[in-house]
C-alpha cells in the first residue's frame, strides 16, 4: 500500500507516512458532502437512538430529559472506549454484550480479535452459553488485520463492532490508535452501529494515551476489579459521556457464567478489602498536563528532523 499523498509506499499496518517530507496520515473519510452541511433542528432531524437490553442498559451511563434519568443504554452512534486490569473480564463482557445485540437484532457482530485467538474465544463463548453465538463473527487479527477494516464493516454491516485491542493493533503509536479511533467513528455513523473499543491501562490504572484518545471517542470507562482479590466484585466508571451521565459508576460479579450487575451495597459487602480508589480530577489534570508537554516535546523534535532532512537534500 503507497501513501495516497505522495506515492511512497506505507509501513505494514502503518497509516502515517514515513517520508520525512510528507508524514501525512492515509486516511479517507467516508461521509459524502451532502451529509456534511445540515441545519440544527432540520425537518428530518431525530434523536440519537439508544440500544437499551440487558446488560447493555447497565454499562453505559444514563441519559438526562428535564433533570432526569430517563434511560441508559449504548447510543447507536457511539464509539466507547473501554479500558481495564487484565483478568478484569472485559471480553467476558463484552462477548456478553455482543450476544445481546445478535439476538435482539438478527445481525452480525464483527468483533476483531487481536489479544486472543479464535478458539480461546470459542471456549469462552460456550462457557458463558451464549444462545446467539453464531451470529458473532471473529475477524483473526493475532498476526495483523489482514484486510482493509472498512471494507469488512461495509460488507458485513454489523449491529455492533468490537475492536480488542486498539493497543495490541497501534502498538506504542498514541497518534495511530487516535485515527483508527477517528476512522471507526466514521463507519459507527454510516451504519448506524455503535463500536466498543478495547484499550490497556498504564501502571497506574487509567486508559493508556487517555488525553488524545478521549477526544476521538464519545465515551470512556473503565472496567476493574474493585479489590485485590480476583473474586471481588467488579466496578464499571465511566467517566466521559457524550450520549449520557458521567462520572457514573456501576457495580458487577464475576461468575463461570459471566458477569452480573449487583447494587453498590452488595458490592461493598462483597469485598474482601478495601475498594480501590478512582483516580481524582486533580491527578488527572496534572496528567493531562505533562501527555501535553510530552507532545510538544514530540512536536519540536519531528520539526528539527524535517529541517534537517530538508536541508541535507
């Protein structure tokens, strides 16, 4: 594949140029002009639809009208970005998630699979009984995304997408996994089917390339083990919402057959420790502070090797 700005061929799985004069990114979007340009308020404008069944209503925040909670779900036009501690069960979760959207809709899930393999999954899916399994489609991506991923949704038009992980797909390229964030927002409106996108933590808890992530995605949380033990109760914090409330928290156990929402009592009882903190407004500024810094720092450097490559030629 060769830069579509100036023909220099791309990196495997790279979208961003790696010519020096060009460093463009390689991506098109998809939305036709006439969508691009609309009135508020027009004659055919409706509100955004929410999917709103079983777990699915628990997960993803609620949605306001006049000062009340009038309803959760997932907005068909979002994409989410989900991070959490490894074993937390985020793909029990999300499996869950898609088995829900196969029944009530009779479509396809497409759910890329980059962390584990198809069997592994496989074993999961007949665990948890999942009634509508055949209705989720694995796209085998361990080795690398074989196939252009618009493509694919064009041609299966999935009620759900599910990408795990966009970490393990960008590796250590914030930049990158922003566009392929940017790129799946673009396919979520034209289908009309909303995106789940996995992501891993830093040592610290919270979502890697958190700051420049959030922007490219409508909502972000955090899947976690609410204590030490891997058989506490399991938290779910959303802490930004474009469609609904945030911060909200809701509360879940982890059984053989998957995960259950329970009240936030419960959960506490449950616990065999102390709950773990969520990180505070305070810390989270001062991180976006010094990811800010970092950039520019970035910035300033790719300049100095543009200039010197330019004047080396």
């Amino acid at each position: 594949m060769n830069c579509i700005h100036c023909g220099k061929p791309l990196l495997d799985g790279k979208y961003r140029c790696v010519n020096p004069k060009c460093r463009m990114w390689n991506i098109a979007s998809t939305v036709s002009m006439d969508d691009s340009i609309v009135p508020l308020g027009g004659k055919d404008t409706k509100p955004v639809e929410r999917v709103k069944i079983g777990i699915a209503d628990k997960c993803f925040g609620g949605a306001m009208e006049k000062g009340a909670v009038i309803g959760k779900g997932i907005a068909k036009l979002a994409v989410v970005l989900m991070g959490g501690d490894p074993g937390a069960g985020k793909t029990t979760l999300c499996l869950q998630i898609s088995n829900e959207f196969a029944r009530t809709f009779k479509r396809k899930v497409l759910y890329i699979a980059n962390e584990q393999h198809y069997t592994e999954l496989n074993d999961t899916a007949m665990r948890l009984d999942l009634a509508d399994k055949e209705l989720i489609y694995i796209v085998k991506a361990m080795g690398g995304v074989q196939h252009d991923i618009g493509a694919m949704l064009l041609q299966y038009k999935p009620c759900l997408t599910i990408l795990d992980s966009v970490t393990k797909w960008s590796g250590e390229d914030v930049n990158e996994a922003v566009t392929i964030c940017q790129r799946l927002k673009d396919y979520t409106v034209r289908l009309n089917s909303p995106t789940i996108v996995i992501n891993q933590v830093t040592k610290s808890g919270d979502h890697s390339g958190l700051n420049k992530m959030q922007h490219a995605v409508d909502a972000t949380m955090l899947f976690e083990i609410l204590g030490e033990n891997p058989q506490d109760p399991r938290r779910l914090h959303v802490r930004k919402n474009r469609h609904g409330l945030a911060p909200i928290s809701e509360y879940f156990e982890m059984t053989e057959l998957g995960v259950f929402e329970i009240s936030e009592d419960d959960a506490m009882v449950r616990l065999s420790g102390p709950p773990k903190p969520l990180p505070s407004l305070k810390a989270d500024k001062e991180k976006g502070e010094d990811e800010s810094e970092s950039d520019e720092e970035e910035g300033s450097d790719e300049d100095e090797e543009d200039d010197e490559s330019e004047s080396q030629d």
